[in-house]
C-alpha cells in the first residue's frame, strides 16, 4: 500500500516478476477492496497470488515509533510478520523506510552479535555494481559496527553478486594509515586481522565507490547516506546539462537523434531502477525496500533481489560469518573498556 | 615547487593571471636555479615577479608535522611567511595540503573564536556554484564548529560570489528536525537563532547540493571531504560511459561529431579547473590551496579566487561575523558543560 503511486506499481511489478520467477508464488498485503480491481484481468497472476486483507497503511510521513506501536493492523506489519511466522520468505515494500525497519527488528529480531541493521544499495560502477553499507539506518557509528557491516556486504556480494571472494574497502577521507576518525581505523585495525572469505583492501575515498575499486564499500551511515544522494544529485546534474546543451542549438538535437542508441545506453547504464531498493542486512529474515518512487520496473528489481538473497541463504552466510570474528571483536571491546 | 606537475604550471598561470588582474604583483619562491629559466622568455611577467630562492621544497607525501618541524627553508614556508609579514595579502600552494595547513596554522594563526580552520571547495550545481565547506581540515567535527563553519563560509559567499544574503543549509540524512546525529542537530538549534547577514535554511540532503538549493552548504570535513570526491567520481563515470557509449557504434561517431559544440558545453560546465581550489578559512590570512594535479588554466582559477578574497576582504568579515555569535556559542558551551 506504500510508495508515492500506491498498489498500482506493486500488481504490475508482480506481472513482471511472475514471468521471471516461475516457482515463486506471492501474498499480497493490503486493502482487499482497493487490491481486488487491480487483478480483475490479471487471471494468471491471480493464482499466483494471495491476497490477505490488512485494513490499515503506514502513512509514509508517519514516526516509525508511532508506527510501531499502533500499526498492528497495517500492511506493513502484516507483511513483516508473514516473514516471521515462516509463510513468506521476504518482505519487500516501497513505503517509510524507519517505520520498515522499527517493525522489521521488532518482529524479526537482529542476528546475535549485530548491535544495529544496516541498509545496503547496489551502486553502478565503471566495472558493474558495487554493494555500499551502511546508506541510512544508522547516524552514529562505532568500529565494532563498521567491522559488522564490512562481514554483511561481503555476505551479500558472495550470496547475490556471486562472488567468491568479494574485495572489501572502508571509505575514508584518504588512503594512509593514519587518516580518518577513530571508527574507521578501529575497524581496519581488526578487519586486517580476521579470516574470512572477502580481500580487506583498506581504505577506499569518495571517488573509488564509481570507480568500482571494491565490491564492498563500508560506510556509516551518516555518509553514506550523503554520498548516495550526492552521487545521485550528481548524476541528474550532468544528465540536465547535457540535454539543455543538445537542445540548445539545432545541430545539438540532429546529432542526439543521430547518436540516439548512445544516449539510451547511456542512460540504461545509470537507469536508478536497475538497482532500485534498500537491502536491510542484520535481520533475521530479508527484507527490502523498495524506493517509494518506483515503477512497475524499479519494484520489480527490488523483488529480483529480494528473491536472490532469499534463494542464496544470505542471512545464514552472515551468522556464519559472524562466528568467524567474534572472537576479534570481543578482544576489540575489552580493549576499548580497558 | 608543489604540486604533480611542478613550477612550470605555476609560471605559466602566473602569465595568464598578470593579465587579469595587471595590478597584482608576485613573489614566487623556490629554486632560483629551477625557477630563473622558467621565466626566461618572460619579459613582461618577469617585471611583475619577485623571485625568493627557498632551498627546500616539502615532500607531496611528507607527514604535515615533519613538515612544519624541519621545514624552515622550505618555499611553502617561506610563501606563508610572507602572509605572515605583510609583504603578501594571499599565499596559494599547490603543494601538501596538510603540511599547507600545519604550516598556515602555526604562521597566520586562528582568528579568535574558532576552533580549527576549515576547507571550503565551489562546487558546481544547476544554478551556478554553491559554497562547500568543510571538506576535508577536520575529521570529527562538534555543534560549535559546524557554526563556525556556516559563519566563514556566509562570509566568503558574500564577498567571493557578491551575495548579500547567501542561503546557508546544514548537510544531513534527511530534512526533517528530528534526523541526524547531535552535532547537525545542535548546530541548527545556534543558526536558527543568529542574527547575521544570511539565511538560514535548515537541513538539505546530498542531492541538495548540486541542485543548487543554498548558497553555503556546511557539514563536517569527514562527510564533506567523502562527499566532494563522491561527486567527483560519480562525473568522472558518466563522462567515461558517455564517450564510449558515442564512440561504440557509427552513428555515434557522427552524432557526437555534429553535435560537437553541445559536449563542449557539457565539458565546460562540467570542468573541475574553474572551480580549483581548497579555499582555507578560519586563519589570520588567506591561502588557497591549489589541487596538486592542476594544469596552467586550473591553477590560473585558484590565483584568481585567491586575489578575489584579498580584494574582498574575507577575513575582516569573517572576524565581525563572528563577533555576533559568540554570545550564542559561549551559552551553548555553557549548557553542553551543565
């Protein structure tokens, strides 16, 4: 029922997804009444689908704290909690980010030895995506953090990009030892010592996230949040200059016609809906949000993903994970209090 | 002598530079036996120079204390002190911006009332160019600096882009009051409540920035810094996808070629070298640090935002602006110690 368009987007998102996934089957939370039209010439999609009344919404301007405390009727909740009851294997919305993820800790619960979820976002690079962590869940961030969240998107990329061995970077305002806040070199500190399946590479800056020199791009998310917004301020900057300066002159818009199928590459290249949706990573379940703006494409690319983490096992790859540094980080908290 | 490139470009800016502004003259110091065949067919922009042979040069990759403890006879040192003497109004370095810094510091000293100088870049948007700062002289950053930094960069907004009332937005992770982490929060609590030639604008998100919604965006030198080079990267991609995307196929060959005056536009609009250079505020003086990697055009930019400063009289208004904020700061140190 979330999202900027409503439930429109999400029944013909799942259009979409019904063809590409064949065996994966829905339920659909929401107000029966305002769903039903939405697949009355929908008959296939119809039996793939169950639609479960929930009488109320999360309004995407609501406190996620109010929200959790009187939303026991919404959607939203509904949706979440088919996850926790094992009915659903994801959950995906396109509504409040915060009210998402109060819900989704409350009834699914955060793995052992994660203090606080991360939202993950698949970044486009010059060599493909990158997986950048944490983008917004968190304002405030300590080493023992930054470290869960580098053992998460290395996780992730493994489970959904499908690499074995994912390069790992801390984003930093320089490459030496020396630079940075005491977060990240705390962090660096114990992610050079552990074992795990991902390469540390250090630290990363600003500008090494689009140029794909790592898989992983560790963040807080206080920055991180910047950055992705920055990147995308950035991007519909450049793509507004070029077209007022192809449409400046008659030469500009008879070479754009021209070089036509460039600028759609161009453009698919940076499409946002390719890589739409915030990974929530630390829960027990998956979880995705969608942007609230989506369409039927964007919506569908965050159920792609959310059925990817879901098929790959993706919260089990990170428990396992986490053993592996446990030990460290225990060590790292004794130092710290002592 | 700083820089990638080394003096040469310095030379060759200082001859695009004598003709912009023909009443400026220069002191240039370094090697003589380096410097003096630079200048050789340089009749006229010879008459405007002074050369002041510096036996040393600081290292691009020297530690910033090392710097300033053995680098006495070095040119950077030798420029800062002419500052420092009075027998310069500004000093512009393409060298080792910490060592800039440390050296700026311990010479010029703080203007009263501040805690750390901070680093303000222009950064291009839709509607021209907006104030950045700090973006990268301090890696934690309290309420108070966060205030400082709005104050300096209102001031240079005035009297380096001639606005009379700039706009001055705080960065964070979402509009709304209760987002955000206590630094941003405390430091809207202080602005909404000064009396100063500006406006005050609240929060504004990373995508703010390039969609021009301030004048002086102010956030810390960590995010700031992440940000400026996430922007960077992000141009940097989308120009590199766009030319191979015209470049792949026949029609896009020709498309670019006709539409050849459009991309120069984009390129123009787009190029860092108009906006070179880290503008160094909080200090009992100017110094602009040019990047390291600037050609003749790029470090010609920084000379002139340099001598626009001088001119302008940056510090002074830095000084009285922050004259009618310290009553506010000494009462929020005040409740903070309480």
């Amino acid at each position: 029922m979330g999202g900027d368009s409503g439930p429109g987007v999400v029944v013909a998102a799942l259009g979409r997804s019904m063809l590409r996934h064949p065996s994966v089957r829905f339920l659909v939370h929401g107000d029966e009444s305002r769903l039903k039209p939405l697949f009355a010439k929908r008959a296939k999609l119809l039996a793939r689908v169950e639609i479960r009344h929930a009488a109320e919404a999360v309004r995407m301007d609501e406190k996620p704290s109010i929200a959790l405390r009187r939303g026991r009727n919404t959607s939203m909740w509904h949706a979440i909690q088919s996850v926790q009851k094992k009915e659903a294997e994801v959950a995906i919305s396109a509504g409040n980010t915060g009210a998402l993820m109060a819900m989704s800790m409350f009834q699914l619960g955060v793995l052992p030895g994660i203090e606080r979820p991360a939202i993950a976002a698949l970044w486009p690079t010059r060599r493909g995506q990158s997986v950048v962590l944490d983008v917004g869940a968190n304002v405030g961030t300590s080493a023992a953090q930054l470290v869960d969240f580098a053992v998460m998107g290395e996780a992730f990329a493994r489970a959904v990009l499908g690499l074995e061995k994912p390069t790992v970077g801390l984003l930093n305002v320089g490459a030496e030892d020396v630079k940075g806040n005491e977060a990240v070199k705390g962090a660096a500190g114990i992610l050079r010592d552990v074992t795990l399946p991902m390469e540390f590479k250090g630290f990363v800056e600003g500008d090494d996230i689009s140029g794909g020199e790592v898989d992983v791009v560790v963040t807080d998310g206080f920055t991180g949040n910047i950055a992705l917004k920055t990147a995308e301020g950035t991007a519909n900057m450049i793509m507004h200059f070029l077209r007022s300066a192809l449409r400046r002159s008659l030469l500009g818009r008879i070479g754009a016609v021209i070089a036509s199928g460039a600028f759609r590459t161009l453009r698919r290249k940076l499409d946002p809906r390719a890589a739409n949706g915030g990974i929530f990573l630390g829960l027990n379940g998956v979880v995705v949000k969608s942007h609230g703006g989506a369409d039927a494409l964007g919506f569908a690319s965050a159920l792609d993903m959310a059925i990817d983490m879901a098929r790959a096992g993706v919260v089990s790859r990170i428990v396992s994970d986490l053993a592996g540094v446990s030990g460290k980080m225990s060590r790292l908290e004794g130092a710290a209090a002592s």
